[in-house]
C-alpha cells in the first residue's frame, strides 16, 4: 500500500523589517552633537576664555548664531551658564541677558517637544506612576502658567532636566513656553550681571557689583524655600 504523506504547510516567516525608533534616532543625533561639542571645534563652549574671544573677534555677525547654539545646547541637556556669562561679558547686561533668555527659551522648547513627541510613551511605561512625576502632573494641571513660573524663578532648579519633565505633563505649549520666557529672567539676569562685574573685580575694577551681584542671585536660590516654608506654616 502506498502511504499517503500529508502535506504540511510550509511555515513563512515574515520578515520584519527593523526600523529604527525615533527615540534611537534621537539618541544618536544628541550623542552626535555632543561629542561633536566634546571634540570638534564647538569644544570652545565648554572654555569661556575662548569663548569670549571668539564672540569678541565677530561681534557684527554674533548675535543670531549665539541663540541658535545656546538653544541647542539645551536642547542635548548642556548647562548654558558658561554661554550666560560669555554673553554678558559680550553684549553687555541689557543685551546679553535678553539674547540668552531667548536662546534658553528656545532649547527648552525644544526640549519639551522632543519629550513629548519622542520620550513621552517609553517614560510613561516606566515612570509614569512614579509619586514624583505624579505629584508633578497634578500640580502642572492645577495651575500650569503659575507652576511653570514658580519653578522657572528659582535659579537652582536642574533647568534641562524640567525642560523634559514639562513635555511629559499635558501642559500647552503657550503657558510653558511664556511661563519659561518671564521666569528664567531674573536667574539669567544674576547670572550675565556676576560675570560682566566678576570680569571687571578679576581685572582690578570696583568689586561691589560683583557682591551685589553675588547677594542678588543667593536671594533669588533662597527665595522658592522661604516660600516653601511660609506655605507649610500656613497649612
């Protein structure tokens, strides 16, 4: 007798082709621009001597790609105090304050929309019940402009690090981004005045505005706590 074979049915296995995350994406083009920072020729961000020499050789063409690197900066989680005070000692209080407002601004939104489009479901599956970023959330829900300006005010603050944690909130774009404007100008404005008078005191200059200086930018990092304080009395 013949035996009779069944045929099986041929498995496939569908290809699936691997394609990269934008979180992947992000994290190679950030470790891109960093190293390039690290390494190539925007290392002078990380000296401010030759930073400075560098905005003083081309003080006419200056302006627009100083907001532009100071916004990037932020952006890839760079610290922007070096470029603050290269920008005072630059442009001046006036104009170096409000050129670095602009460009801190920037990078934080730029930040909050690389967190809320790129990070916002990997964090949340990890993070998301985590009481902090809870406690976070609830108080960006009830008073978003006010909390954003309350936490923008305190010079202190890791300022790249809120930057994602804002984008992670359902905060709008407006109230964070002009909350952001309005409350980092005293910070910046302490920040720009103690290295425009700390260069002038270093050089043999009168040394009361670098104490004042020194005292405004202490006041403001105390400020948020004695607030704090007076809340929890009150309750």
């Amino acid at each position: 007798m013949k035996q009779i074979h069944r045929s099986q049915p041929l498995k496939t296995h569908s290809r699936r082709k691997l394609r990269p995350s934008p979180r992947l994406w992000l994290a190679v083009v950030l470790g891109a621009v960093l190293l390039f920072c690290l390494f190539g020729p925007l290392k002078v961000l990380f000296n401010q001597d030759l930073l400075v020499q560098y905005l003083r050789a081309n003080p006419c063409c200056v302006t627009i790609p100083f907001i532009l690197v100071y916004a990037a900066v932020t952006v890839i989680g760079v610290p922007g105090t070096i470029l603050t005070i290269a920008g005072g000692l630059v442009f001046g209080l006036g104009w170096g304050s409000l050129w670095s407002v602009i460009g801190a601004t920037l990078g934080a939104m730029g930040s909050f929309w690389a967190a809320r489009y790129l990070l916002h479901d990997w964090i949340e599956k990890r993070f998301g019940a985590h009481p902090a970023l809870v406690k976070f959330k609830g108080a960006v829900r009830s008073k978003p402009f006010s909390f954003v300006l309350a936490v923008r005010f305190a010079p202190i603050s890791p300022f790249n690090v809120v930057n994602f944690l804002f984008g992670l909130t359902p905060i709008h774009w407006v109230p964070y981004s002009l909350g952001t404007f309005i409350g980092i100008i005293p910070g910046t404005l302490a920040y720009t005045w103690l290295g425009t008078s700390g260069s002038e005191a270093l050089a043999g200059g009168e040394r009361l505005p670098f104490i004042l200086a020194l005292g405004f930018l202490t006041l403001l990092s105390i400020i948020p706590f004695l607030a704090r304080k007076k809340q929890h009395s009150a309750s």
